[in-house]
C-alpha cells in the first residue's frame, strides 16, 4: 500500500447515499475493532453535540474500496490551560478536535504508519489557527502511541504535547461469577467489601434496596435521582462538578436508553437516593462515567457496596469487561484485576500563534510536574485530597 493510493475523505462531504453505505461499513469495523469504544460511534458522539459541540469522522479506503480507516473525532470549546496546583492562571481558548484511544484501522492495512501519515496530512488542511487536536486516552504501547510519541514525520508538522502525567487505566476482566472476583482483590479489600454487604444489609432501619435503570420511561426519575446525590458529594461541595437534572443530561441519557446502552445503579435507604454509580453498557463493556454518595452514609461503605451490586448485575447478563475509564487513584487499584498504560496528548500544528503557547506551557509543564512529583512524594496530595473531602462534609452537615 503506498502513500500515492490514500486519501481521508471527510464523510460529510459525500451523498447522502453513499453517507449512509459507509456508515454501515464503520458499525461493522466498530463492532469487531479490539479498540474500538463508544466514543468511536457517531451515534454517541451526536448525541454529546449541542451548543458549540459538533463531530467530524475522516474515513480513508484502499484502491479496491475496502475501508481500511476510520477517525471520528470531537469538536469542542477548550483552552491551553496554565494551572497552579490545580487552579489555572491562564487560558489560551481554543477548539479541540479530539480523538479517544486511536484511530480505527482495518486488519488488513498493510502500513499503519503511512495510514496515520496521511490523516494527519488532510487534518492540517481542515483545522485552523485557534485549533488543536488532542489524543483522550492514547495507550502508549499502541500503534497510536508509538506513532504519536516516536514518529518523525508528524513532529516535523506537530508540536506533541503530553496532557498531564501518564496513568494506569484500571479495568475488571469480570469472570463467570462474582464469588471469582472477589478472591481476585486482595485480601483487605475483599474482606472490607463482604463485612459492608453483611453490616448494611443487616441494618433493617436503613432499608437498604437498589435499583437499575435502562429504560427510556424511567430517565426521568434516574436525572432526578442522580442530581440529589451528586448535589452532596465534595466534588459537587467544592468544585461545582457532578450531574445535573437537566436537558442535556436527559437528551444524553434518553439517547442511550434508546440505544440499549443506559446502566445506571441507585442505592436508596427507603425512598432517598444515598449512592449510585452510572454508566453505560456498549460492546459487553461497562464503562463508569459517573460515581457519587451522600458523604452522610461515609461509615458504611456505599461507594463500595454500590460498585458489588453493579459487578453481579453485570456478571449476570454477560457483560466481559468493566472500564473505571481515565486516570488512577487507589480505589480504582484496589477494586481492578487488569490495566494498561495511557497518556493525553495535544497534537498542535506548527503555526503561529499557538506553536508558540505551546512551547510556553510545555516549559511550565516542566517545572509544575516536579513539584507535583514532589507532593507526591511526601503524601501532601493524599492530605490535600482528605482535607477536601471533610470540608466537603462537614460543609453538607452544617446545611441540614
């Protein structure tokens, strides 16, 4: 396959009948990619879109018209942005284009690289001054990775960027039974997970139940729920992050429940939501977008309670593999059986005035990451984090 015999195509750019005829070749390759994700779907990728938010998908085909690849990608209002511990100084606005994991190429493609050349060849035609692409979750041991971080055509027209530090993204291969998993986890672990389910389930006047939600007639009811939780977590206290009941969040969640995608877990006590960890099922993966309690019912574990029930509803309808999704912290460790390294990448066009933003941040970067290295070192992130999360708490109770 030589470079003279590929080109990207942007797809909206064809009849709507040939729009539609390789639309079906990508569910197809979708379906049966090993890398594959929801972000890859344009029905998802439409059904985030709104406002300023809007999607492009590049396919690219052999001389014999097999679809050989397929790069759908995200385009959202972001910023270059300088941040001191946690808190930014300075935003360079920007549009990114962002892509998840990697590009889609089809088995039979004969030279990845040269693939991968080519799209980025066509993205310099297509994005402009204030535009960035941006990689989400790139593993760094893949053909995407290696090509980002080691290729030396695309650094001759890209600055690379890395987006903070490279993490273990944490995922449960789930076995036939959820007795196998736990004698997965380690011994603590498991121990705390059953003593919680024995103690909760013991506790009558708590009235412990939980429910699942997939249905269309019933996202309603899961906004609702999912926003009386979130109001009371410390990321919710603190840094005003979390779910609302709201248009967008019920034009996202009806989209999945009509796509057969919704699983959402609610713990209640009686009547009241106290937990819940949400997500969706997609290719017999369970990916955990969301996860929140009322710091109220801290004592009796039912973050971890919550996570059990979900691992057997799981386990029970056949579902292969549970994704935790981007970064790492020690719950995540604790409760996985499988990993794999992962870093975000800006990829920025060499044109003034971003090249020079860029240059700028990465030497920021630099210094930021030794400090932050250095916290890390003395447990001053872990204090930093607890301190948080009782301010949070005690913030909730001082409001009842």
């Amino acid at each position: 396959m030589s470079n003279t015999n590929l080109e990207w195509t942007d797809l909206a750019s064809l009849e709507s009948g040939v729009r539609q005829q390789i639309l079906i070749q990508i569910e197809h390759l979708i379906q049966n990619h090993p890398d594959a994700n929801m972000d890859h779907d344009p029905h998802w990728l439409s059904a985030k879109c709104g406002n300023d938010k809007s999607y492009k998908l590049l396919v690219c085909f052999a001389p014999d018209n097999r679809l050989v690849g397929y790069a759908p990608f995200f385009i959202h209002p972001s910023a270059l942005s300088f941040q001191l511990f946690g808190i930014s100084v300075f935003d360079y606005r920007i549009r990114r284009y962002c892509i998840t994991a990697t590009p889609l190429l089809a088995e039979h493609c004969q030279n990845p690289q040269i693939l991968l050349e080519t799209l980025f060849i066509k993205l310099r035609e297509i994005i402009t001054q204030r535009e960035s692409l941006f990689g989400l979750g790139v593993e760094k041991s893949s053909i995407f990775g290696k090509f980002i971080q080691e290729n030396s055509e695309l650094h001759n027209h890209y600055q690379i960027l890395p987006y903070g530090q490279s993490y273990l993204r944490r995922l449960i291969l789930l076995p036939k039974d959820f007795e196998t998993y736990l004698k997965g986890l380690g011994n603590s672990t498991r121990y705390e997970m059953k003593r919680a389910l024995r103690l909760l389930e013991k506790n009558t006047e708590a009235a412990i139940s939980y429910r699942i939600f997939t249905q269309l007639e019933e996202v309603a009811e899961l906004s609702s729920c999912l926003q009386q939780v979130s109001t009371k977590t410390y990321q919710h206290q603190l840094l005003n992050i979390g779910l609302n009941d709201d248009s967008d969040t019920r034009h996202t969640l009806e989209l999945a429940a009509r796509k057969g995608w919704l699983r959402s877990l609610i713990l209640f006590s009686r009547n009241d939501p106290i937990a819940f960890q949400h997500g969706f099922l997609y290719n017999k993966c369970f990916y955990l977008t969301h996860i929140g309690y009322d710091p109220a019912w801290a004592k009796w574990s039912v973050g971890t309670i919550t996570h059990a029930y979900l691992i057997q509803n799981l386990i029970e309808i056949g579902a292969e593999k549970f994704d935790f999704l981007y970064g790492d912290n020690g719950s995540k460790t604790r409760l996985s059986n499988n990993q794999r390294e992962e870093q975000n990448f800006y990829i920025v066009p060499r044109k003034f005035p971003l090249s020079t933003i860029t240059l700028m941040l990465r030497a920021f970067n630099f210094v930021m990451n030794g400090v932050g290295e250095t916290m890390e070192k003395f447990g001053i992130k872990t204090m930093i984090r607890r301190f948080l999360r009782r301010l949070a708490t005690s913030s909730t109770d001082n409001k009842k």
